[in-house]
C-alpha cells in the first residue's frame, strides 16, 4: 500500500473533527457486478481524482493489488474516502468471489451501511443473497446500486425484480433510468418522487426538466408503490390516510421520512447507475450522505477489559475512552507493515502511545500478544496512496504505518485502560494446499514473508504437520490460494506445491505373538538382547499400554523400560506404511540376557524387532481420519450433494432444515478426511457457489483393503 505514482491526480485529504460528518459504506456482491468501477465514477464525480481508471487498465485506485490487477478482479479490501455536500463517505470495497470473503467480513466490521451492487446484466449470486439476510439480522442499512447499464443486454426493470423476489419487501427504486433515441442507452434518470427528468447527455451535472408524455405513465405507476412504501415506515402515523384520501404528499416530507427509514435499515432504495457516462452517480451520492446513518446512529461492537472482565457499552463519542480496531494487515517493502484501522471511540492523534492486543485467534497462527507502541503518524488511505493526516475521530477510518505487532483483527486502547473488541466472525479456511521452499535460502525467505502473509489474513492458516512432515497453506479456495501462492513469489520465494498427505495410521486387527532376537559378536562386547512379546488390539482410541509379564528374571528389571522404549520407537515408525501405531497392548512375557554383552540398545532393537515379527502375523491394517461434516446448501440441492458424500464413502447422519436461514437444509455426514481434501472447491461447483461446510476430526477408522494396499504399495 505504499504510496505510488498514477496517471491521475487525487485531491487534498478531507479533514473531519465530527463523527455526525462521516459516513462508512461497504460495497458488496458477486464478482463483475461494477463494485469497483462504480468506486471510480463516485471518486471522479467528486473531484477526489481527476479521471476515472478501469480494471482492465489496471489503474483504479482500489484494485492496487499486484494479484488484482493480473487477475482483473477484487482480491483484498481498499478504503476510498470522498467528500460530498460536507460529508466525508468513507467507501468499502470489497472482494466478490468467494474465496476472499474474510476481506469482506473485514468491510462489513468497518460499515455502518452496506451497498449491494447489483448487475443489470448478470444479476446476483446466492452468496449475494445470504449477505443481505446476514445484514438484516443486525438491521444494517442497505441500498441497492443496479449498475452496468450501459451494456447491451442490460435490464433494469429484471434486476429490480429479482431484488425484490430475492431481499424481500421496501426493496423500491427511486428513479428509472431513461432511454436514448436508440432505445438501448441509458442517458437519464427519470425521478420518482420529484416527477422531474435528469439528462445526463452532457455529462454531470444533469440537465433537469420537465418529463415528456410518454414518460408519465411509467412514472406514475412506480411513483405510487414507492410513496406507499415509503408512508408504510414513516412516524406519522396520518400520513397514509392522508394519501389514500387523496392528499398530494409535499415531496420534503417523502425524502424526509425516506432517509428516516433508510437509516433505520427498514427500506431499501434502489439507484440505477452507471459508471461509464456518469448517469445516476450524483443521485447515488445523495442515498449515501442523506439517507445512511453517520457513526453515533450505529450500534458498536461490545469490548472489555484484556482479561475479559465486562465494561459498558462504546458510544461514538470523540472523547471516550480510545478503542479502534485493525480491519487490514498489508506488509509493504517500502513502507512496512501498514494498518488499516476504524476508530469506534476516542481520537487517535500522532505521536500517541497505544496498546495494541490480539486474543482469540493462536489456532490460525495468531498468538495472542499485547504490547505498548507509539503511532508515529497517521494516514487517510486511498487505495494504495497513503495521505498524511491530524487526527482520526470516532467513526473513521484511517491508516497506520510500522507497528511491530499489530495484526487483522487486533483492538487499538488507550496505554492507561487497555481494551478489547469481540471479534468479528472469520471463516473456516478448508482448503489445504502443501508447499516445499526449492532451497535452504528460500526457506529462510519463506519464513519471513509467510509470518507477514498470515498476520494481514485471519483466513489463512499455517500448519506445520508433525507427522507428514508437510508445510500446509489451509486457504478458503484455490483463487485465494494463487493469490497467497502470488505474493510469496513477488517477496523472492521460490517453492513449489506437493500433493498434501493425510496423516494415516496403523494397527493390528488380530492377536499376535513377536519374537525378537538382537544377538552380534565383533570383538570386545558385543550385543545380546532376547525378547518375546504378546500384541492384542485395543478399542479405537484407547492409545497404547506396555504390560511387563516377565517372571523368575528372564528379562533384567533395569532392561524392561528398555523393552518398552524399543517398542514405542518402532510405533512411531511404523509397521508397513510408515505411518504411527495405535491402540495397541504390548506384553512382554521371556526373554534371555546375557551377563556381559546385554544393555540398553541391544533389548531397544530387540523390542522393536519383536513387534516388527508381530506385526507380520497380527493383520496389520491402515486407519484413516473420519471428520464429521456439517455443509449448509440451498434446499434445491440437497439431492446433489447427498450423493456427492456417499461419493466420497461418506456415511449420512441426517439433514435438517437450517434454523438460521429460510429455504437452506443444514447436511451432516462422516466422511473420511482423505475424500475432503478439495471439498471446498467441488461442493462450490456442486451448489454454484451456494454451498458452505463446516467440519471437525471425529475418529480413526479402518481403511478399506484396496486403498491400504495402494499405500503399502507406494511406501515399499
């Protein structure tokens, strides 16, 4: 994120002292819906740069990402301020595909509103559709931007409707767009609630005027459903009888009651936009500052104290106590680690000494740390340009550069009353992806950019496997994958990728008696160890036991443990895969010494001999872990995917219907950890990218005998 040079000039930064003047809006929906695009037009509009960029000149001011400008897609979050009629609109951009949703979560944290941009040529996907059910769970504030209008094969009035059949009720456009003389561009809007045409042929702003003949009844008819939707939230409780008897409704009382209800998330205006002429940014602009709720309307995440003792609720007061959060982690080469952070409370001046903390996430590589550092200065970023800055008050955003500790995630305190934020949900990332440095000065690069890599991404996850001995990137899919694969390239790594081994494990099925005998004679002392061992399988999971059944001295007392130790060696290495040995019992039942020549390494290699014989008599066999998988689909494709898991030897517990979403079925199966390895690519295929999964280690199980035979066959 480091400052770069552009082809276009960005404008002085927006000094802001009141939370009532900011305004923090995330944008959201599928890939391709114009989310970036449509950030470019409202940042052009507002002079905040000279000319617009495009995505697939790779100059736009949020896809800075040197993985997003090769993959023309959004692959990380990037704040774009921009100041409007005083206010100063703090715009969230975010990733479309699913694979980058810990980004989005990240934009919603740092929202108060949301805007779904939708195409009007390729409408939405359901992971669209989850979001908004997710936003009104929490009455978050919503608008609708129906973008790509200037396509040929656009088509408002569908994607109007699909919104509405999809989002539910007080989903209603505020304007239409109007059609040139070709009857296929989008030169203007007409406006529903002022009965007034904006042409937008000359560019911004629009020409107003009068609408002509033809373009009545449409407005007439849209006009009528948006003033009913609109009296149906208001506070004055008269006002609906007053239009059904036929009162005209001033047009100042409609657009009052209607930024009420937007910012109480209870309607839901929808803008016809487009990017490429201009046609509706302003009219977007004005949902975005007059209609979404500033900071201090918006409820804020709860906190206590670092040792989890309660603490009141955070009110978006500049002179409360300091709580910000970092909602991004980037490492530049030039400028260091640089910290996207919102401000929910307090000020953040330069110059201050913080606390910085991170609890709750040492499963996915992030222990929990505190630590005390001075914010040397602070920064309004703009996609990669940094802007230096005064202050940040509760409410905004704003950056920070070269902190030691901070990660995603961590909550930014006062040094005197450190704090903490809950943390906001992070997905489960599930797909596991091993890598191998080419040489030794590539680990050590490895190393360092892979500790950077996972403290700017919750989502991703670094194991280090004891027993496959594997360096494992569990990543949420394979677009994320590239990208991480991407910037451990551009950091100087060379590595390649290996297909990720299971850890497996091995066992006997059957009784077995091992004798093992270590006798060797070379000069001097030589080795002498005698040891006969009874094996029986225990129940799955009961681990291991060594019995000492020795009698009359057979065996020294001082050598048994030695017994022992040579056993539990050869269960680590294995029987016939290479693979740890469990739930057995070992008994030692004779054995010989001799006076001069036993010791301690002789009976070790005689015990490990004595199971190795055992084993070939015992019917050894291969176990695998069996996760149970709890995947969450649209009921249409429930069908699909239980036939996909009983693929995969997967056993069906059951389905239910999702209790945290209508018309989703919850599926849980057991199904070997083996057969899961790329689930999540080819359950998102399987639902069309409508299809999540949960999953946890339940067992080992027993192998089926032509698989284990494979295996034995790869080892020997």
């Amino acid at each position: 994120m480091a400052q770069r040079s552009q082809d276009k000039a960005v404008t002085g930064v927006p000094a802001v002292t009141d939370p009532a003047k900011i305004r923090n809006v995330v944008l959201v929906g599928r890939s391709g819906a114009g989310k970036t695009t449509l950030v470019e037009a409202l940042l052009a509009a507002t002079g905040t740069i000279t000319r617009a960029g495009s995505v697939t000149d790779g100059n736009t001011v949020c896809d800075h990402d040197p993985a997003a400008v090769r993959q023309q897609r959004s692959v990380s979050l990037a704040c774009a301020p921009l100041v409007h009629d005083g206010i100063k609109v703090n715009l969230l951009d975010t990733p479309g595909y699913a694979d980058f949703v810990g980004e989005l979560r990240a934009g919603l944290r740092a929202a108060d509103a949301a805007l779904f941009v939708v195409s009007a040529v390729d409408g939405m996907d359901a992971a669209t559709a989850a979001l908004w059910e997710e936003c009104a769970a929490v009455d978050m504030p919503r608008a609708v931007a129906v973008a790509r209008l200037d396509h040929p094969r656009a088509d408002f009035d569908e994607a109007v409707a699909l919104c509405q059949r999809v989002f539910g009720d007080n989903v209603l456009p505020l304007y239409l767009p109007m059609l040139g003389d070709d009857g296929v561009s989008t030169v203007g809007l007409l406006g529903l609630i002022t009965r007034r045409v904006f042409d937008y042929t000359d560019g911004l702003p629009p020409q107003v005027r009068q609408p002509d003949p033809e373009h009545l009844p449409a407005i007439v008819e849209s006009r009528n459903e948006l003033i009913e939707g609109i009296i149906a939230e208001s506070e004055d409780e008269t006002l609906m009888d007053r239009y059904l008897g036929g009162e005209e409704i001033d047009a100042d009382i409609l657009v009052e009651d209607l930024e009420k209800a937007v910012a109480r998330g209870h309607f839901y205006p929808v803008v016809p936009v487009c990017a490429a002429t201009g046609v509706g940014v302003d009219a977007l602009l004005e949902v975005l500052t007059a209609g979404f709720p500033s900071p201090p309307e918006h409820d804020l995440p709860p906190v206590t104290g670092v040792d989890g003792s309660p603490r009141p609720p955070l009110t978006c007061d500049p002179d409360g106590p300091l709580v910000a959060e970092v909602v991004r982690t980037t490492v530049d080469r030039h400028v260091g680690r640089v910290c996207v952070v919102r401000v929910f409370s307090g000020t953040l001046r330069p110059d201050q000494t913080v606390h910085i903390c991170g609890h709750g996430l040492a499963e996915r590589g992030h222990p929990d740390h505190d630590a005390d550092e001075r914010i040397a200065h602070l920064y309004s970023p703009l996609g990669a340009t940094l802007r230096e800055v005064d202050v940040a008050v509760a409410g905004d955003i704003c950056a920070i550069t070269k902190s030691g500790s901070a990660e995603t995630g961590d909550t930014i305190s006062a040094k005197h009353d450190p704090l903490l934020i809950a943390p906001w949900e992070m997905p489960e990332p599930l797909l596991p992806v091993a890598i191998v440095a080419r040489s030794r000065s590539d680990e050590d690069a490895l190393a360092r950019n892979l500790s950077r890599l996972v403290a700017g991404d919750p989502t991703l996850r670094l194991e280090r496997n004891p027993q496959t001995h594997q360096l494992v990137l569990w990543c949420m899919g394979e677009a994320h994958a590239d990208v991480v694969l991407d910037r451990l390239h551009a950091g100087g790594v060379e590595l390649d990728t290996e297909p990720v081994k299971v850890a497996l494990r091995e066992t006997l099925t059957a009784p077995a008696a091992g004798h093992g005998r270590h006798v060797k004679q070379s000069g001097g002392h030589g080795q002498y160890a005698v040891c006969d061992i009874e094996v029986e399988p225990l129940p799955r999971g009961a681990g291991f036991e060594f019995v000492d059944r020795v009698v009359g001295g057979a065996v020294p007392h001082n050598y048994i443990p030695s017994v022992e130790k040579g056993v539990r060696a050869q269960l680590e290495r294995g029987l016939v895969a290479g693979h740890p040995v469990v739930d057995l019992r070992v008994t030692l039942v004779d054995g010989k010494a001799h006076s001069v020549d036993s010791s301690d390494a002789a009976f070790q290699t005689a015990g490990a001999l004595a199971l190795r014989d055992a084993a070939a008599k015992g019917q050894p066999a291969l176990l695998e872990p069996v996760d149970e998988v709890t995947v969450r689909v649209p009921d249409g494709n429930v069908g699909t995917v239980l036939g996909d898991l009983s693929g995969r030897r997967g056993r069906v517990l059951g389905t239910e219907p999702d209790p945290e979403s209508e018309g989703r079925t919850l599926v849980r199966a057991e199904v070997p950890a083996t057969e899961l390895l790329r689930y999540a690519i080819e359950l998102r295929a399987l639902t069309h990218g409508a299809g999540t999964f949960r999953r946890h280690f339940v067992r080992y199980d027993p192998m089926p005998d032509h698989l284990a035979d494979q295996i034995r066959k790869e080892h020997a």
